[in-house]
C-alpha cells in the first residue's frame, strides 16, 4: 500500500510529504470558490515528486458550470487525477446520484487523458449510490484500519483517518504503478 493525504485550504501549502506517494488537493467547490492555497500546495507535491490529484467538491445542480470551473482551476498535466468529492454539503443538501454520474462524465468530455475517480464515504457508497458508478476509480472514506475499508467494491484509494489531517492509501505495488496508472495509457 502507498501512503498519501488529500489537504485543502485549511491545511498548509508546506505540508510534510516525508513517506508519501500521492497527494490529493481540493481545487474548487461549486461554482466559484476556488482553493486560495492551490498553486502553492500543488508546487510542494510536484517538488516532492508526488503523484498528485485534485477534488472538487460537488453541489446539487448546475453541473456543467461546476465541472467547467474544476477544469478551469485544476491544473492540466498528463497524469494528474481529478477526484468528484461526493458527501454533504454545509447545508446538509447533496448532489443526486444521477447528478453525480452526469459530473463524472461532464468531467471525461472535458478531460479525457485524465483519470477521473470518485471519493464518497461508506455511507454514502452503500445507502445514497444506485448505481455504483466510479469512473476510473473509487475513493472511499472509512475511518477503520489503513486499507480495510468495510465494502465489498473494489476501491483504488482509502481515506482512513482525518486524525491530524487526511490520510491515505492506494492499492498500488509502488509509485510507478501508480504514476502508469494515472497516465492513463
């Protein structure tokens, strides 16, 4: 298993990345809010040769201004991954399944030499999805043993802890694999 953490605007920009394989980093929300910190935490995981992706955090509707506004701020490099991030929003709203299915594929028109992946929690993975529709992948958060997650779907990467700050493995024998992977040959 590869270790890697996903940060956002609450974590810093100079983020430890001893021991780490990937890096996962929330670019946009909605339709406007872009992470203050992305170019700078973007440089770190890129200096630090880490394989890096980037989440946007999905909103009911409007789905093509949203994933126009990911692709706008996300940056564009052969081998980054785009990540939907599929949870609750602060207004306890959260986009539909279809809505989700539709983002994700929004996301392969508009970026298709990327690999698009879905991160959702456990329960959202077996109580709000009908469809078990992931694009390349899923990512999925459950706060048990690092890479044990209770599910029965294959799963890519694993949210384990939130305890300092996310963390993460990714069922790859090394970063090679993984960085092949995310080239999306």
């Amino acid at each position: 298993m590869l270790r890697g953490i996903d940060v956002s605007a609450y974590q810093s920009d100079a983020y430890d990345t001893d021991g780490l394989s990937f890096v996962f980093i929330k670019a946009t929300e909605g339709r406007s809010y872009t992470n203050p910190k992305l170019s700078a935490q973007t440089e770190r995981g890129r200096d630090a040769g880490l394989v890096v992706g980037f989440y946007h955090f999905l909103w009911p509707g409007n789905l093509t201004a949203q994933a126009e506004h990911f692709v706008a701020k996300a940056p564009d490099r052969a081998g980054d991954i785009l990540a939907v991030d599929w949870e609750r929003t602060s207004d306890g709203t959260h986009a539909s399944n279809a809505e989700k299915d539709r983002f994700i594929k929004k996301l392969r028109e508009l970026r298709p030499g990327h690999r698009i992946i879905l991160y959702c929690n456990r329960d959202f993975w077996l109580n709000v999805d009908t469809t078990s529709y992931a694009g390349d992948a899923l990512w999925i958060a459950d706060y048990v043993t690092a890479g044990e997650p209770r599910i029965k779907a294959k799963w890519r990467f694993h949210q384990y802890t939130s305890e300092p700050l996310d963390k993460n493995v990714a069922d790859f024998q090394s970063r090679a694999a993984l960085r092949k992977w995310a080239q999306k040959d």
